[in-house]
C-alpha cells in the first residue's frame, strides 16, 4: 500500500504544473534543508527530497538532520550563511522582525501541487498557518498538525473497569480508583516541566470564554493574577501531588513513557509524536487511545475545544542562496500526496486539509482523529514563541515550583505576571498587536 501511495505521488506531483519556474533551469543547484532531529526522525523529511530531486532535474537537496541543530545553525546565522529551508527551534519572532527570514506568500499563493483550483494557502488547514504572520506576509509553515490529549491502554481500562472520563470530577475519581489499584494514575515527563504547560492552559480554558483566554495570549495586564487562572493551577498542581507516578518529576520525556506502556503509569498527558516516540517499546497488545482534556464542571469555556494546531514549522531564511526554491520544496513537500505519505509513515497528522481522509490509518492515530472530529475549534499558545525568555527562565521554573508544590498557584500566578510585566515594559521584545479571539472560517 505504501509503495502504491508513493509511486502515486510522484506521478501526480509531477504532471501537476505547480512547480516554480526557474529562471535558468539548466543551471544546477543544491538546496541545504536543515532538520530538527526529534520524535518525527527524518526518514520522511529524505524520501521526500529523493522525491523532489526526480521530478525536478537539475535540483538537489542535501537534507540533514540532528537533535541539536538549533546549536550548529546559530553560528551560521550570524555569519549570513544559513541554509535554505530550516525546521528548528530558533527565535523565530526575533529574526522576522530583524528581517532575517523570507516571506512564503508568493508560494503559499501559487497552486497547491496536486489539487488543481486551490492555491497551496488554501490546501492548508485554515488558520494553521497563521502563528507567524507579521505585517501581513507569512514567515513560518508548519509540517505537522498537533493535539494535546489524555493516553491511556484500553486493554488496562477493561481489565480493570476503568472508563473514559468526560468531566474533571470523573478524572479525579478515576485516578483514586486507579491508584486504589496499586497503579500510578499518570506518568509525566517532570525533567521538563514544560510538558506541563498545555496541560494547564487545556484546564483553564475549561473555566473561561475565549474572550478571557486569549487575552492572556495578548498579554493584558491582571491575565496570570486572574483567580480563575489561580484555579486551574490549584487544579494541575493537585493532579501532580496526589496523581503522578513517584519519582515522575525527575524522569525524562521517554523514561516517564516507558512507564506508561510497560502499565506502570496509566495514563499520561503528551502530543500525537507519542506513538512514533516510543514505537520501538510498545509492547504487543498494548491498545493505545486517547481523550480530550475533560470539561470542567461548572466552567464557562468550551468544553469541546481542543488545545492543538501547527508544529513543526518551517522557513526560509532571507539571506538563503535559493530561498525561491526552497519554498518551492516545501510546498511540494506539503502537498496532499506528501502529507498523505507524512501520515502513513509517521502515523501523526499533517496540516493539509484532508489528509488523512481515504488513507488506512492505525487504530492509534484514529483515536486521535476522533477528539478532533467530536472538537469545536482548535486552539493554541504563542507566547512561548513569542517571548521566549519569559518561557525559558520565568514560565519553566515557575512550574517545576508549582508541580513540586514548592509555591502556591497564586504566587504561581504572580510569578508570571511579575514576568509578564518585565516583557511589557521591555521595547527591545516585540509585541505584536492583539488578536483577540481567532475568527472561525
């Protein structure tokens, strides 16, 4: 089936006239794609420039990958030799203000490749794309689409009676009964407790309208001191005391989740890389599936919202020797045929509309689809792109506090916003203007 898909897409792609017209075509180029190296690999990321290369004579792509490659491309940066297309944890925001990145509208405004009538924005995920627009052009396409979701066995839930909860007070009875039974209710990757923080805006959007959400995303001053964001952390705070696995908060993300499928753990909150993450340790039989953050009874927020939307970004740098043909690859690479492959090699879903519809997807991975399916609207953070000081220092070391029990939620709150505060008054950092709440299209 794979192969079939593939040798489908190369076919496709090619008699599709969507590809950049070089201006000396019979002149050779290499394009330098450079790749974080993480849950997702690169296997996907090459056969998909082997793919490019063959339908595109005269272009080559040399494509690499490394867990650390934000480290060896800073350096490249300042010397104004960056490559062509980059996926990696760079600050973003800092280098399209200072103008070091490429805008993508001239591509993301030609023909989507293999979907005649549509241009490729439109071949996108509404709004997926839009978490790096600045002064109107677009900066940044992500390659993958995400959401933050509960984890569980469903052979553990059967053989114990266990069922999937849909309120918070379900949650907690739930994790009383699983500890009753000598289980830890959750598993959690505490080395980073960052891991924590979708979690917690997952609750506190259970307790607030939008309106109140996003002001917080906005910066408005009060939003962390806010005693509703004070509740939610009480919240996570009590799940990590009372719930988390012993010993959770000095584990790594893969020693936490080994944890969980070995049925030490039974739960654990994590993306859609989980699967692809720890695919080499599920042991046979394991049934993997996942719920939504529950409702929160009594909370003003949607309870049908999921926390999720593009990662995995990528971009051209302004300064990249080919950086027209750069675009032109990932816009090839984010056609319906590549995202189709992307989903079937790494079991995760893509940003292109669509597509995971008609492919055979696992169990797992349909599980997923069906949070968001049932979900009313996707929503997601930027202040951790955006400010990424206040993420690194403030916000991570407030929560390793607060998970600890260290600090109360409120000091937790006020740490924030005394943090929040700092960046407010900083004009080195920049602010983009509100956005309010996102519109639905």
């Amino acid at each position: 089936m794979r192969r079939a898909l593939c040798a489908l897409a190369t076919l496709v792609l090619v008699g599709s006239g969507c590809s950049l017209r070089r201006e000396d075509a019979r002149r050779g180029i290499t394009l330098e794609v450079a790749v974080f190296e993480g849950g997702y690999g690169i296997q996907w990321h090459r056969s998909m420039a082997r793919r490019y290369e063959a339908s595109h004579p005269g272009v080559r792509v040399n494509l690499w990958g490394d867990p650390r490659v934000d480290e060896k491309l800073k350096p490249r940066v300042l010397r104004r030799n960056p490559p062509d297309l980059v996926s990696a944890s760079l600050p973003v925001w800092k280098l399209i203000v200072a103008g070091k990145l490429y805008p993508l509208d001239e591509a993301l405004d030609s023909p989507a490749c293999g979907q005649p009538g549509l241009t490729w924005r439109r071949s996108l995920v509404p709004g997926i794309a839009g978490d790096f627009v600045y002064r109107g052009h677009t900066y940044a396409v992500p390659s993958n689409m995400g959401a933050w979701v509960c984890w569980y066995d469903r052979r553990q839930f059967r053989h114990h009676g266990w069922a999937v909860p849909r309120t918070w007070g379900q949650f907690t009875a739930l994790c009383r009964r699983i500890k009753a039974a000598g289980v830890a209710p959750l598993a959690f990757q505490g080395k980073y407790p960052g891991y924590a923080w979708s979690t917690l805006l997952s609750i506190y959007q259970r307790l607030v309208p939008f309106e109140r959400w996003y002001a917080m995303q906005d910066l408005a001053p009060g939003a962390f001191t806010d005693p509703q964001f004070a509740r939610a952390a009480r919240m996570l705070q009590e799940m990590a005391t009372r719930y988390f696995e012993p010993g959770a908060l000095a584990m790594t993300h893969t020693e936490s989740q080994l944890e969980w499928v070995n049925g030490r753990a039974a739960m654990i909150f994590c993306g859609l890389w989980l699967k692809n993450e720890m695919k080499s340790a599920i042991p046979p039989g394991f049934e993997m599936a996942c719920f939504p953050v529950p409702a929160v009874e009594g909370g003003r927020g949607d309870p049908h919202a999921v926390y999720g939307g593009g990662a995995e970004n990528f971009f051209v740098f302004a300064d990249a020797k080919h950086p027209r043909e750069a675009a032109d690859f990932l816009k090839f690479m984010l056609s319906l045929e590549g995202a189709r492959s992307y989903t079937l090699l790494l079991d995760t879903l893509s940003p292109v509309r669509d597509a995971a519809r008609g492919i055979p997807i696992s169990r797992e991975l349909q599980s997923a689809v069906d949070v968001l399916d049932q979900s009313s609207r996707i929503f997601s953070d930027r202040l951790g792109s955006l400010y990424l000081e206040f993420n690194v220092t403030v916000l991570q070391e407030a929560q390793a506090d607060l998970l600890a029990g260290r600090i109360t939620p409120e000091e937790f709150g006020r740490r924030l916003e005394a943090g929040a505060e700092k960046v407010r008054r900083d004009p080195d950092v920049y602010k983009p203007p509100p956005r309010g709440v996102p519109v639905l299209r």
